[in-house]
C-alpha cells in the first residue's frame, strides 16, 4: 500500500468515490486543495446528471462541488489511473456512474471482482518491479530522520549492501552539511514541498555523490501541521556536478591567471608611470641644469665682457701716465741734466728703469690676456724649419752663443703665430739663463708616439729646483731676483697658456746648477 | 687763424701727450703751422663747418688722431673725414696707446692712412712721431 502512496505523489487531481458514493480515496493534490476532507454524495443523481458533493469541512473550500457534464470525462480519467493501481475503485466507481447497470449485473461484477483481484497482484509486481527498478533512488522517512522505505536503485546509489543495511542509517547522515537536511524540512514545513534540491552527500563508505531531489511531506490528518512522513526521490549527478566542478576550478584557475596576469600589468603601469614621473622630474632637473649653464654663460660673457674693457682701458689708460712720466723725465734729463747733482740723476735713472719695467708687465700682462680670446688656427708646421728661423733671429750671427743644436723634428699641427711665441719664449728663456755658463748649449729634440708630438728643449744653464716646477708656470712667478735676470715673470704663463689651448701639456724639469728641461707635448 | 696755414691737426685729448708729440715734432721743425684740437666734437666742428674749403682754407697736410676722446670718438671724426668728398684725401694718422686688433682693423677699414701705437719708451716715441710727420707731410708735397 505504501507503494501505491509513493506513487501517488507524482499524480494529478483524483478524488475516488467509495460505494456510498462518497470520496474516499484520494491523492495528495486533492488533499492539498481540501484540507480535511470528507465529501457525502447527496441525493440520486442519475449518472448524466449533476453529482453534487459537499465539503464537510476545510476553511478554505467548504461549500459544494457540482461536477456537471465533466463527470463522463472524469470517469475516463479515472478508469485510467485505476487501471493502472486501483482497479477495485475503478468498478465502484462505474458503479457510481452507472448505479443501475451495478445493480443489475451484481454476479458479473463479482466475477469481474475476481478477476480485477488477481490483475491487481500482477500489477502490483509490475509497478513494483518499476519501482525498484527505476533509475530514481526512491525513498520515505519521518521528519526525525529515520528511513522508512526506499526502493533498490536508492541501496545501489549510495553503496549499500542491502536494503536493512540502508534502513540503520539515519537520515541525515547522507548530508555532508547537516544543515542541509534542516533547510529541506523547513521548506517542507512552509510549502509541503522541497524541488530540485541539490545536496552534496556520502555514501556508505564515505565517499561523495552529488545528488539532485525532490522531496514532498505528508501531513498527519490529526495534526496538520505536523509532518507524518517526506517522500522523496533523487538522482546521482556526481558526474555533471564533476564536469561542473572541473570546469569551475578551470573558470577558477583562469580568474586566477587573469587576476594575476592583471595584477602584473598593473604593477608594470605603476613602475611605468613611476619611471615617467623619474624622467619628468630628470627632464626638470635637466632643464634646471641649462638653465643655470646658461646663466653660467651669460655671467660668463659679462665677465668677459668686463675683462675685455678692462685690459682695453688698461692697455689705453695705464700705458698713457707711464707714457708721460717716461717723457717728460726723459726731457727732464735732456733738458736739466746738468742742474742735477749725481744723487738727482740716479733717482732720475731709477725712475725712468721702473717706468720701462711697468710697461713690460702691463704689456705682458695684456698679451697673456689676449692669447685666451684668440681663436686657433691649426696648420701642419714644419718644425725644424720653423724653429731654426726663430733660434737665428734670437741669436745675433756675429755672437754665435750659446751653441742650439736642432735634431730632426717631426711634424706639429697647431697655430703658427701662438706656436712661434711659445719657441721665441721658452729659447730666449734658454739662452738668458745660459749666460752665464762657460760653454752654453741648448739642445732641441723630437719624437713621435701614437700621434702624441713631443718637443724638447733642454740647456746646460743655471736650472732650478724641481720643487718650482709647477709654480714656474704661475703669472708673475719668478724664481730670480729682477736684478739677476730680467722678465716679468709672464713669459711661461704664457707658454702654457697657448700649449693648453691645443689640448697639449708641458712638463718643465730642472737641476740646480746643471739645466733645465722643457717638453711639450702636442696632439697631431 | 684765419686764413693761416695749418699744416698738422693735431686731435688729442691728453696734454701730457699732445706736449710729447708737438715737442717731438717741433724737433724736426715740423710743428711750426700746427693746430691742437682737444675733443672731439671741438674737432668735427672745426672740420665740417667749413668743410667746403677747409683743406683748401688751411692747406691741411695731415691730421694726427687719437682715438680714445671724449664726446665723439677717433672711429667716428674718421668715418667723417673719409666719407667726406671734401676732407677724404687728407692724410689721416691714428696715433693711440691701444695694441687691439679690433682698433687696428677697424680703422683700417675705414681708410686710415697710418695707424702707430704711441711707444712709451720716451725716445722711440720722439723717433716715431717725427718720422711719420716727416713722411706724410713729404708724401703730400709730392702729391701736390
């Protein structure tokens, strides 16, 4: 009987009448509408008449039902559910349809009884057979979780040997979340049904299924609200719900390549953007940087400017007072010569040496000043050539001291005019502090080494200390006494004033007592 | 002045230089019809305010020029003189203390017949001065 119930559940409407014309029998859809029902046939109403029935009780539909022409469509539908579970209804209800004709063939009916009787046992194997077979894991328990029933395909399912090996297991032992279970229940309580559930749940040895159910209560009729048992059927969907969970870790793993993917992209546009605020504020520093050079130059050119006018009025304004203190001593001596006392005429003589000397500086002063405003102008200089004519022209023929020995020179590239002073002055150096030597000489020499020219003139003069050998070069730097020897102390600036200005160098070494040494060293 | 003879305009600011020069040239009797013009714009009137006979009123041989003046400069009285139909064929002689090239070349540029940097050395200066009166005065006597 209990298998007829579970069936009932995926009926439709269906009130079955009993021989009293009363309806007794009837599914859950029917009781879902009527509550607490219990309908009385009321008076002989002929079959193809109104069936009039009344609703004892039930709050919401309690009145009266007339089935009017339906009733022949009703039986037909009848007839066939009962055909298929309650074959026995089925006859009575004929018999309601036709109340007569049930009369009249009470024997044949009997007969038919008996027959309706054994096809009902063939059918209730059949639908059993069905129902164990069924590829649906049927099943009913009560609301406190004990299983009551279930059909074969629910034991194979979930890994059990046999249906009592099943019915042990309380009911909520098949969830994985117990709250599962608790949520269906509620939802049953609520709406007397719980569809397409999906649950994940263990078999019997503990390993999971996914599983998708349908659950519906069954009310007790005392008590309606309480829930007399769930009926319920579900099927394994492990293997969708194991292509589903593939396919989410897949969406996962790819979210997680997107995200980190994006995260990478985010970081490069955060060092991109950084680098570009770098570059913006190098670009800043760079423009700061020219700005500042270019004030640096402009200060630069002022400065320039300034010293420009002012070796020009020194070379106009200096040189004029000199020009007449110089003058008009000299007239004083040509014209009041002989009014002086020899005391007068030293002091005479010692103010026109001092004058002279003065304009030697400034005169020197003013060609050292010039030589940084000059701009070179580079030839290939055939060397000894051009130094032979400036040691002839520093030594008078008739004197032939100090003896200058010129090797064979190499080549030098630079400018003639600038290139002749530093000759004129570093051998008219030579030849002044050759003096005083017994036997002066004064020796030039010159190699050549990856294109590096180098030119040396030594002399067996009165040398100097090493220790001077840089400050020699300073301006106004002198290592003798004016009286010793003459010069303003400009000639060697002004030497490596031009070497320097050809990117060269020179290196000045000296004994005492035994010579000096010069080497300049020029590019090619 | 008028009607006299000139034959030396000596242009010069500096009276310490002006003495220098005139003595030096009084050496050799070459200052005895020279005139000393003290600015330049004193210079420039005295040139160019009569300038249609000025060389023919005063017989100008040469003009002796400093370059540093005040009010308006050597460059300037030159570029008048040499632009000048009238004054151009005067010899014109720079006679400065500035060794620049830039001073050189500019008056050269401007047609300057001599250009002598003033030597401080008293004698030399004496030498210089007489010897370049004696030149151009000679030369444009010759001209003549």
């Amino acid at each position: 009987m209990i298998a007829h119930e579970l069936f009932q559940i995926m009926l439709d409407l269906c009130p079955i009448k009993d021989k009293n014309k009363v309806l007794s029998i009837f599914n859950e859809k029917v009781k879902s509408l009527f509550k607490n029902i219990s309908i009385e046939y009321v008076s002989g109403q002929k079959p193809n008449e109104k069936f009039k029935y009344e609703l004892k009780s039930g709050s919401d539909f309690y009145g009266t039902i007339v089935f009017n022409n339906e009733y022949k469509k009703l039986t037909e539908e009848n007839k066939y559910y009962l055909n298929s579970s309650c074959s026995l209804l089925t006859v009575i209800l004929e018999k309601i349809a036709n109340e007569e004709l049930l009369k009249s063939d009470k024997k044949a009916l009997e007969s038919i009884t008996k027959k309706q009787n054994t096809e009902i046992k063939e059918s209730e194997a059949k639908f059993m057979e069905l129902y164990e077979n069924t590829p649906v894991a049927l099943f009913r328990s009560t609301v406190e979780g004990h299983v009551l029933e279930v059909n074969m395909e629910m034991v194979r399912m979930y890994g059990f040997d046999s249906k009592e090996d099943l019915l042990n297991r309380p009911a909520v032992d098949y969830y994985t979340d117990p709250g599962d279970r608790e949520k269906i229940i509620g939802l049953l309580q609520k709406t007397g049904e719980a569809l397409n559930i999906i649950s994940k749940e263990t078999k019997k040895d503990g390993s999971l299924l996914w599983v998708k159910s349908n659950y519906r209560a069954t009310f007790d009729p005392e008590n309606p609200t309480k829930i007399k048992h769930i009926d319920g059927a579900a099927i394994d969907i492990t293997a969708s719900k194991d292509y589903e969970h593939e396919l989410n870790s897949y969406r996962d793993e790819l979210e997680e390549r997107v995200k980190k993917r994006t995260n990478e992209i985010e970081n490069q546009s955060v060092k991109l953007k950084e680098s570009q605020k770098a570059l913006t504020f190098l670009l800043a520093d760079v423009n700061e940087s020219r700005k500042e050079l270019e004030n640096v130059v402009k200060e630069l050119a002022e400065v320039n400017k300034d010293l420009e006018s002012f070796s020009y009025s020194v070379s106009h304004d200096l040189r004029a007072p000199l020009r007449a203190i110089n003058g008009f001593t000299q007239i004083l001596k040509e014209d009041y010569y002989n009014v002086l006392d020899d005391e007068g005429k030293r002091i005479m003589n010692v103010i026109i040496s001092n004058v002279n000397s003065m304009t030697q500086l400034i005169d020197d002063l003013l060609a050292f000043t010039r030589i940084g405003r000059k701009v070179l102008v580079k030839n290939i200089i055939n060397t000894n050539n051009f130094i032979r004519t400036i040691a002839d022209e520093l030594i008078s023929p008739l004197q032939k001291k100090p003896a200058i020995i010129i090797d064979e020179l190499p080549e030098i590239l630079g400018d003639l005019n600038l290139l002749k002073q530093v000759f004129i002055n570093l051998i008219s150096n030579a030849i002044k502090f050759t003096g005083t030597v017994p036997e002066p000489a004064i020796k030039i020499s010159g190699k050549e080494e990856s294109k590096i020219v180098q030119i040396t003139i030594e002399d067996n003069g009165i040398g100097f200390d090493n220790k001077y050998g840089e400050k020699i070069f300073e301006v106004f730097q002198r290592l003798h006494t004016v009286n010793e020897y003459e010069g303003a102390g400009v000639g060697l600036s002004i030497v490596k004033k031009i070497v320097e200005k050809h990117d060269g160098k020179i290196i000045a070494y000296g004994t005492p007592g035994k010579g000096a040494r010069f080497t300049i060293h020029l590019k090619k | 002045m008028e009607n006299k003879e000139i034959d030396i305009l000596l242009i010069e600011d500096n009276p310490n230089d002006a003495e220098l020069t005139m003595r030096a040239l009084r050496k050799k009797d070459l200052a005895n019809n020279l005139h000393w013009i003290k600015d330049g714009e004193e210079a420039l009137d005295f040139l160019l305010s009569e300038n249609k006979n000025a060389r023919l009123k005063y017989n100008l041989k040469m003009i002796l020029l400093d370059l540093k003046l005040p009010k308006i400069s050597g460059f300037q009285i030159l570029k008048h003189i040499k632009n000048n139909e009238n004054l151009k064929n005067i010899p014109v002689v720079v006679l400065t203390s500035s060794k620049e090239d830039r001073d050189l070349s500019e008056c050269y540029s401007n047609s300057v017949n001599s250009y002598i940097v003033k030597p401080v050395d008293f004698s030399e200066f004496m030498e210089t001065v007489s010897s370049i009166g004696i030149y151009w005065l000679n030369l444009n006597q010759s001209i003549k």
